[in-house]
C-alpha cells in the first residue's frame, strides 16, 4: 500500500521494481 511506495523511496534501488508495483 501506501506505505510500500514510501519504503521504496527511501530504497533507490528498489526504484525500478517499485515503478511497476506501485
């Protein structure tokens, strides 16, 4: 949920993976 999106933000690795599970 909205609280993942937040995790990912913190995580720029992750921000490729979080673009397509948002």
């Amino acid at each position: 949920s909205y609280d993942y999106f937040q995790f990912v933000q913190q995580w720029p690795p992750t921000n490729c993976r979080a673009r397509k599970r948002p």
